[in-house]
C-alpha cells in the first residue's frame, strides 16, 4: 500500500467561469484573491473540494460564498491538470461555467 501514498497527495480545487451581460457587452466575473499565493490578483471565483465533497457540489458552494450567487445553473467544462501550475503543489482543476442573461448583481464584500 505504500508506493500508492503518492497518488494522494494532490489537491482538488474548482473555478467558475461565470459570463454575463452588462448592458449588451459580455463579461466574465472575477474576484480579488485574499489569500497566498495570489492575493490581490484578480482570479475565477474558485477554491479547494473539502475530501467528502463531490465537485458539483464544491463549485456551488464556491461560487456562493465567494460571490453571493445563488441557484446558477454550472455546467462541467474541463478538467486541468498539469504537474507544475501551482507553487504549493500538485493542483487539478475542474472548471465549471454558466451564462447568464440578465445582469448579475453581486454584494459588496471582500473575496477570500
């Protein structure tokens, strides 16, 4: 069982890729990271999958509580995953995305 411990060693995250409109022109919803090693860059509302959580469930969650969306329709995109994106690690990604046709508000907070 030892020369598997390395396979679980990588973390799970999700983004989502959120399109909307203002006014006619199309946008994408970013947030402002708050933590290391992005912090203060502009990201995709994302963030790790808890170990019991499925990835569907992790990008609602996600979105709702770095953005204050709630009842988004995300599909399931793509997965990324090569070994050296990340400095902290192994990261593999699924990206999640959604359009939406009348214009989102968002509340007004800081994004972690």
């Amino acid at each position: 069982m030892k020369e598997l411990e390395v396979f679980f060693k990588s973390a799970l995250t999700v983004d989502n890729v959120i399109f909307g409109f203002d006014e006619a022109e199309l946008k994408i919803l970013l947030i402002k990271r708050g933590e290391e090693p992005y912090s203060d860059e502009w990201a995709l509302p994302g963030h790790f999958v808890y170990p019991s959580e499925d990835l569907e469930t992790a990008a609602v969650r996600v979105l709702e509580e770095m953005t204050g969306l709630r009842n988004v329709y995300l599909e399931q995109v793509r997965t990324f995953g090569a070994a050296n994106r990340h400095p902290f690690g192994r990261v593999i990604t699924t990206a999640y995305f959604s359009v939406s046709y009348t214009h989102l508000t968002l509340p007004t907070k800081r994004i972690v």
